[in-house]
C-alpha cells in the first residue's frame, strides 16, 4: 500500500485557476489512483467548490482552504513577496514549508513562485543562488533529466555537480531508474573541451569521490538520443537547448500535417498510418511531461506550466506525490554533505617553497 501523501496545490494559478486545477485532480486520480494521496486546494471557495461538485470530487479527497487574494501572471517576483502573504501561491507554499504537505503544485507566476518557494523553504545547499528548474525530456531511450533549464544563468563547477546530485536523485524518485546515468553538456566529448568550469565539474565527477554512476561529457544531439539519464547545464545553455527543441518539435509537427493533408494519396496514407502517429504523438504531447520540479530547496516544489490542460496539470501532480513519496530530499542531503569534502580535495595544493628559491 502507498504511503499516504497530502498535496498543496494553488489552485488559482496558470491561465485557468481552477478550471484546470480541480480536472487535473480528476485526471491525476483517474489514470494514477488517489489512494493514499488527499489535495489541499487553496484559492476562491465558491470557485473551487462548483468545480469539484462537477468532477464529483469529496471533501474527503480535497480540502479548501480559502483565500480571496491571487498573485498575477505579470507580478514582478519581488512585488510577490512584498505583497504576496496570504495569497493562493503563498498558503500553499507555506503548507510544505509547515510540513502539513509533502510537495506543492503550481501554474503560477514563475518567478514569483521561485522567489516565495526560496523566501519560505530556504535553499538546501549554500553554493545554491536559486532553485534549479529540471526538464523531462522525451527521448529514444525514455525520458531524460535536464538541469539547470533556465534558473541560473551562469554556473560555476560546485553548482554544476550540485545539479548532478540533484538530477541523480529526481530520476530515480520520479522515472524509476536503479543507478541514473550522468552527463556535462559541452561542445565535445574530449577532456580539454569546454570553459574551465565545466571541466573542473567534470573532473570532481570522473574521480568518484560522490558515487555518481558519472559518463562523461555529452553533446547536444545525445540529448534526444537517450545516451545518459541525467543531463547537467549551466540555466542559460539549457533554456537555450530546451527551446530550440520545442521550436524543432513544433516545425517537424507542422511539416508532417501539411504533407498528410496535401491530396487524397496522402490523406489515404495518413488513415492508414494513424496508429502509429498517435504513438508518436502521445510520446511527444506536451502534457505527458508537464511539471517542472524546482530542485535545490528545502522542500519539494513543482511548477506547472501555465498554459497546461488538465492532463498536464495531472502530470505536474503525480510527479509531486512520486517525489514525497520517494528519499530524494534525504539521498540529496547524503551528497550535498560530502560536496565540500570532496571540493576540497580536488582543489590543488601549494608546492613548500624549497630553502633558497627566488621569490
């Protein structure tokens, strides 16, 4: 039997509030099973209320906690934790930061959720300026890890094997892999390729001092290819990377509705090979990989996108409930308190000055 787990959840967050939040709840319960799992709903009663009554949804299934006040789309984040307290986003936050909840859900203001997710949970290791934000991303293989996607844009070595400990512990926790493979992201895969961070990142890694199941340096094209689990990246280069690819994926899909609707031949071919489109589609679909964990805090936090539908929002939750359900805060603790030693260790030592050098 799962271990039970309660879910805060802002429900008047993303471009829909509660139109996409209490389905998403339907949606996570109807494909994944609610038992063990009960929601805190935190946003406008009468709104949630009526949402719930139309999915059938028991007050023994979600609790709402009310609060009339929202934090906008378009807030500055320093605005949010100004004048955020007592907002949807706030209380649910605070909810996990209380520990009434195991993980938080939102489709919320982004920087506004980084910003009060930092403020209230606090980040779990020193070197760490801001949560990092990690993508799932599709791949041959299955689903591949990237981390840092747009939280910190430049990133020295000790962030950058901070992420490492952090995707490590996510891949296992939420896409169920025994050992997760490793990788840097850089322009080769040589030793003497790259700026010096992330080779002295790479040869923290390659020592084995944190028992990271480490590969080595990875391209860009190894990313859809599945060759490691886990993907590691300073904020700009992976927003970068994580972009083109949704452009890419966007122009390909296009390309391939204009071809299958040119004639009748196509159109012909195009029924004939729908099974395997829509394979092909479900794997790609934007919803099935939906929620975007902000790791590095002293609590687990999952952004939704705000645009998501309520299968997306379903998925953003199940990775929330895989996630309090799993050791990954207590496995990142573990490596983050060996960080220091072996960052020390890899640092070079002064040679002693011989009797009669010049100086």
């Amino acid at each position: 039997m799962p271990s039970p787990v309660l879910i805060s959840l802002d429900a008047m967050g993303g471009d829909h509030g509660p139109a996409v939040v209490v389905p998403g709840v339907s949606d996570y319960i109807r494909r994944h099973g609610g038992e063990g799992v009960r929601f805190l709903l935190h946003g406008d009663e009468t709104t949630i209320a009526a949402e719930m009554a139309r999915y059938k949804l028991s007050g023994n299934v979600c609790e709402i906690r009310h609060t009339d006040k929202v934090v906008a789309m378009d807030e500055k984040p320093a605005q949010a934790m100004r004048r955020g307290k007592g907002s949807s986003l706030w209380n649910a936050v605070e909810s996990v930061k209380s520990g009434e909840a195991g993980a938080v859900v939102s489709a919320g203001n982004t920087g506004a959720l980084m910003a009060i997710s930092k403020l209230l949970l606090r980040m779990s290791a020193p070197g760490l300026e801001r949560p990092a934000i990690v993508a799932s991303w599709p791949t041959l293989k299955g689903v591949t890890a990237v981390l840092d996607v747009g939280a910190n844009i430049e990133s020295d070595a000790e962030q950058l094997i901070e992420f490492a400990i952090m995707g490590e512990a996510f891949h296992a926790a939420v896409h169920g892999s025994g050992r997760p493979t490793i990788g840097i992201l850089n322009v080769g895969s040589e030793d003497m390729k790259g700026h010096e961070d992330v080779r002295e990142a790479h040869a923290v890694l390659r020592a084995g001092g944190l028992d990271l199941n480490y590969h080595g340096f990875v391209e860009g094209d190894d990313i859809a290819k599945g060759t490691v689990d886990v993907v590691v990246t300073d904020g700009f280069t992976g927003n970068i990377a994580l972009k083109t690819a949704e452009g890419t994926a966007r122009f390909i899909s296009a390309l391939l509705k204009e071809a299958l609707t040119s004639g009748v031949q196509a159109r012909l071919g195009a029924l004939i090979a729908l099974p395997a489109l829509k394979a092909m589609g479900q794997k790609i679909d934007p919803s099935a990989i939906n929620g975007g964990p902000l790791l590095g805090l002293n609590g687990i936090v999952v952004k939704s996108h705000g645009g998501a539908n309520a299968k997306g929002f379903g998925n953003a939750i199940r990775i929330g409930v895989d996630l309090a359900r799993s050791d990954y805060l207590v496995k990142v603790g573990e490596k983050m308190g060996k960080l220091d030693a072996v960052m020390h260790a890899a640092q070079p030592t002064e040679s002693p000055t011989i009797s009669g050098e010049s100086q």
